[in-house]
C-alpha cells in the first residue's frame, strides 16, 4: 500500500506541478473568485466540480481502494494543497528581490513538485488503514 501510496503522490505531483495556472486558479478558488460571481455561476462552476471529483476519486480508488470513501476527500485536498503550495512557489517580483536581498528568507520559497508529493504522500499514508 505505501508503494502504491507513494507513486500516486508522485504521478499526481508531477501532473499538477506542470499545471501551475490550474493551481493558482485552485488557490485563488475560494478565497476570490467564488466571492465574486453570481450565484449562477457558481453553482455552474461546482457542478462541473463535482464531475471533476468524482473521475479523479474513481482514478484514485482504483490503484488505492484500501481508500474507500476517504478518497473523494483526498481528491478534494489535492486540490486543496495545490493552490496553496503553488503560492509558495511562485513568488512575485518584489518577493524574488526580498530573496535575494536576504538569502535566508528563501526558505519560504518551496519547489511545487517536491513539496506537493510530500504533502501528498503524508496525507495518503495518514489515511491509509493500518494492518
């Protein structure tokens, strides 16, 4: 199960990593741009949702089905932590200068990918059930 655990982590990190604009758009999700439609929209928005958390989910149960249900709210903390770490990772000018100005402020800087997959697998193998 880890070794399933951690290749998912892996394959899903690397496929969202390429896609920094989709996690921006996830991170800025719920904090702006759900904040400033119509209620039309919004629930058009979610619906379509649902029918993207519900493949991912039925992607995720079939190489972890020792997941069951946790796995539709796995597939929604994906996303989650995507738009939140791509934040991270991503800085704007005046905070690239910070950096280099203060060498030590980088650690706040984290590299997508590798910081996705760690947060991916320590969720994965948090939920995994214990034999």
């Amino acid at each position: 199960m880890a070794e399933r655990a951690a290749a998912v982590a892996e394959i899903l990190s690397r496929s969202l990593s390429s896609r920094v604009v989709l996690c921006d758009l996830s991170g800025a999700q719920g904090s702006v741009l759900e904040r400033n439609v119509s209620v039309e929209v919004v629930a058009r928005y979610k619906r379509a949702s649902l029918d993207r958390l519900t493949t991912t989910t039925a992607l995720i149960q079939q190489y972890l089905p020792e997941l069951g249900e946790n796995a539709t709210l796995f597939s929604l903390q994906t996303m989650v932590m995507a738009g939140a770490l791509s934040a991270y990772s991503t800085p704007p000018p005046s905070l690239q200068a910070a950096y280099q100005a203060e060498p030590e402020l980088t650690r706040f800087h984290l590299e997508l990918k590798e910081s996705l997959k760690l947060a991916l697998t320590a969720t994965l193998l948090g939920v995994l059930p214990r034999r």
